[in-house]
C-alpha cells in the first residue's frame, strides 16, 4: 500500500511538472514575436530582388527600378529603414526567404505559380504581365507551341517561364530547352538578338523596357494568358507581413500613387515600336556625337541633365540643325523666332546656339511652374510647357482640378489636356483652343529617349561569360546597350 501511495504521489508530481512545461511552452508560443513585430523591433525591413532595369539598379543618381521605388514606399510606410540584398538567382531568392536570418520580403517582379507556392506566400498583384515567347527577325515566325520544337530555347533557371516549358514539354515531348541561373532578362534578349539562341520566352513588361536595345527580337506569340505579379514571404502560418502588405498595396491603388509609379516606368516604353528603335540605335550612332559636347556644356551650364535635353532635341528635330517646320519654328531645338530672340540666339540654325537657347528655355518654363509641383512631375510639366506653352498648361491644370484630379501630378493632367482640343472644354478656358494632345506625346517620347540615352551613357561590364553551355556574350558593340549593373 505504501509503495502504491508513493507512486500515486510520484505520477501526480510528474503530470504537475508536465502539465506546467506544457503551460510554460504555450505562453511562449502566445509571446513569440511575429514577423511584423520583429522587423518593426529591428527597425529594418530586409528585402531581396533581382538585378535588372525594372526590378532593381543603381545608376549615377543611386538606386533606382519599378520594384525598388515600391518596396521604398512601403518600408516609409512602416518607418523602417531598407536594406536591399540581390539574389544570384530565382532560387537563391526563394531559399533566402526561409533563412531565419535573411530577408523577410521579395521584391523581384514574381510571378505566382503552383511550383512555387511551397517556396513562399504571395500577396495580392500589383501589375499584370503577359508571357511571350521572343524570337529573331529574319527567322520563320513562331505562331504556336509546336513552332518551338528544335529550336534553341534558354530561359531563366526557376522561372516561371521554365515552369511553362516544363508542362509543354508534356505535351510536345520532342520540346527542348535550357535553364540558366548566370543570365538576366537582357542577357537573354541580346543572345535572340544576335542569334546566339532562337527562343526565349519574357514578359511583357521587360521587353517593353528592353526593346529598342535590340532591333532584331520580335514577339513571337503570347504563351498563356495574362498574370499578376506579387510580392513573397516566407511560407507557413504567421501572415503579419503579409497582411500588411496586402494592405499597403490597397492603400497605393486606391490613392493613386501605384498608378504613377507604373506610368513613371512603363507608361512611356511603347511609344517607339521596332521602326523607331531601330531609327534611333542608327541615330545614336552617327547623330548624336556630332552635338553631345554642346548639350553637356549647355546643360552644364544651366544645370540640367545633358541626357534630358539631348532627348528634347531628338524629339524637336532628329538632332538636325537644319530642321523647319511648317509652322516657322527652326533648328535643332525647333525654336519659334520670338523664343529664340528672348533666349539670345541670333542664329537658329547653329546647332551650339539652338542647344543653348533650348536649355535656358526649358530652365526657363520650370521657373514659371508653381512651387507645388514637384519632381519629377515638375520636369514634364515643363516639358509640356515647352511645347504647348504655359497659358495652355494652366488651363489644362485648372479643368484638371474641376474634374477632382490633381492639377500638380503629370498622370492627372495629362488625361486632361487633350480636352483643349475640344470646343466644350477649350470655351471654358482663358487661352482657348490648343492641340492637347501633342504635349503628351511630346512628354512621353522624351522620357523614353531620356530613359535610352540614361541607360546607355551608364558604365558598362565588358562581357560576361557564362557557365553553362560556356557561352560568352559580348558586351558593348556599336548599339546601345541596356544597363549592366552588378549585385551591390
């Protein structure tokens, strides 16, 4: 009996000390941090991208990309500090994830597909894509699946493009394709370019942005129909991340500001098509290092950026110095007499002189702008400025304002100001009837002119080579090149 009542006693003592390690163990469990509080604690939000011009770069002005502009608004959002960290590759970015020391966020233009839900959380889109498939012109056009069979095919190794050609290759057995982890998107389209390959497949998105790099690629077809790209957290149960997140890009699409950082980056990037780009490459090459010295000493001058008032000369004249227009404006600026009079040229058609009074008038219609403009938008209003006139450009501000929309933010008024062209809305305005829709052109054609020659006028990689296959791709040639930034 005594030996039971001892047991009894024991077993008691055990299922006590059990029962308070349990308790103990569920008060740690409900005191853990979440993600959100930890990063908040730390003060930092670690985030992880790729290197490429609409993800992630720095040029000479610091750090820049679509992505980049976003992940910074959203740690300003939470008061927290950024720290950004490129991947080597898809992979890499995803296994980074699920480090209890690495980044807490992935910011690289993602798609959400079934591979890859077990790698990640993804929030809400942001932007849609489509998939395409690229190939070379002068080759027999792809029109379908079954073109691409013994074709030389490379994507991105772990893409959502790789995953694509996997499930065709279900279907078309005799499908081929390689994956490579020591590529970008840019490696891939210059290999189309020169032949290197026959095929890869990229989204819409980043051959928008990379096109007038290489005149030769061509859209094949579009694989699949249109997807949304997202932002990734580690996977498992806490969601605090993500849900503000998701909460963050609610707010950037009800207020606007999503909007203007996708016309800021890709609401310009079509508007020269393959004839266009090709004209340009040419342009670059036999035009432009006739005048470059003017437009920097110019610009120099009347601190400016040179690549911005280059691009307003090609959008004017082709960078033509002996350029007339219907309408009596001359020159490589296409300066009306009166502007050129007021800006000091005696002689329009000299391209140094013509280069100098565009400067000074272009600083001179940023001047005439109110103070609550601020940039970039208060460089596009000058350029709208510059080519429609200021009195215009108030009205167009001032129906802008009648309409609810923001008279200081270039996405507002551009949507207005082709009403100037409109009797019902041009008779409501002080200057009357205007072409309202040539400044917005004008606008959108220098941004993606100042955007080329930014890019181009950035320091280049010499080469890369490649490990697999040991393919080397040149780096530059006599076209322009698109940036080639390294990991920071």
């Amino acid at each position: 009996m005594f030996a039971q009542s001892v047991f009894r006693t024991r077993c008691a003592g055990w299922l006590s000390a059990i029962g308070i390690l349990l308790l103990l163990s569920g008060c740690a469990e409900e005191t853990k941090p979440s993600t959100l509080e930890r990063i908040q604690a730390e003060g930092t939000l670690r985030v992880i991208t790729r290197n490429s011009p609409a993800t992630y770069f720095e040029d000479r002005n610091g750090e820049t990309g679509f992505e980049y502009e976003l992940v910074k608004r959203f740690a300003e959002d939470l008061g927290l500090k950024l720290e950004i960290q490129t991947a080597d590759s898809l992979d890499d970015l995803f296994s980074s994830l699920k480090k209890p020391d690495g980044p807490v966020l992935a910011a690289a233009g993602l798609v959400s597909t079934p591979g890859r839900s077990q790698s990640a959380l993804f929030s809400d889109e942001y932007l849609q894509v489509t998939p395409q498939v690229i190939y070379r012109n002068g080759q027999r056009r792809p029109t379908g699946p079954e073109d691409l069979i013994g074709k030389r095919i490379l994507v991105l190794k772990g893409s959502s493009h790789a995953e694509q050609l996997a499930a065709l290759k279900l279907q078309y057995p005799e499908l081929n394709y390689e994956e490579s982890a020591a590529v970008e998107v840019v490696d891939l389209l210059r290999m189309v370019d020169e032949g290197q390959i026959d095929i890869t497949l990229v989204d819409s998105n980043e051959l928008a942005m990379n096109q007038v790099y290489f005149p030769n690629v061509r859209v094949g077809f579009d694989i699949g129909e249109a997807q949304k790209l997202a932002w990734a957290v580690a996977p498992g149960e806490d969601h605090s991340l993500l849900d503000e997140v998701n909460a963050f890009l609610k707010r950037a699409k009800d207020n606007g500001s999503l909007q203007r950082l996708k016309d800021r980056y890709y609401g310009h990037v079509d508007v020269l098509g393959y004839v266009g780009a090709y004209t340009f490459a040419q342009h670059l090459q036999q035009r432009l290092p006739r005048y470059e010295k003017f437009f920097r000493d110019a610009a120099q001058a009347h601190k400016i950026d040179w690549r911005l008032l280059a691009a307003i000369g090609y959008q004017e004249s082709l960078w033509q110095p002996g350029a007339t227009s219907k309408t009596g404006v001359r020159g490589l600026m296409m300066l009306t007499l009166r502007t050129a009079q007021a800006m000091g040229v005696s002689n329009r058609l000299d391209p140094k002189q013509s280069i100098v009074g565009g400067a000074k008038y272009i600083v001179y219609m940023k001047e005439q702008l109110p103070e609550s403009i601020q940039e970039p938008d208060r460089t596009w209003f000058a350029l709208a400025a510059y080519n429609v006139g200021s009195g215009h450009l108030e009205d167009a501000r001032k129906l802008t304002k009648a309409e609810g929309l923001n008279p200081d933010k270039w996405l507002d008024v551009q949507k207005i100001l082709p009403r100037l062209a409109q009797k019902q809305w041009f008779s409501k305005t002080r200057y009357g009837y205007a072409r309202g829709g040539e400044p917005v052109h004008f606008v959108r054609n220098i941004r993606r002119y100042y955007d080329i020659l930014t890019w181009v006028t950035q320091p280049q990689l010499e080469g890369t080579q490649f490990a697999e296959g040991n393919q080397h791709v040149p780096g530059i040639d006599k076209r322009p090149q698109p940036p080639q930034t390294t990991p920071l």
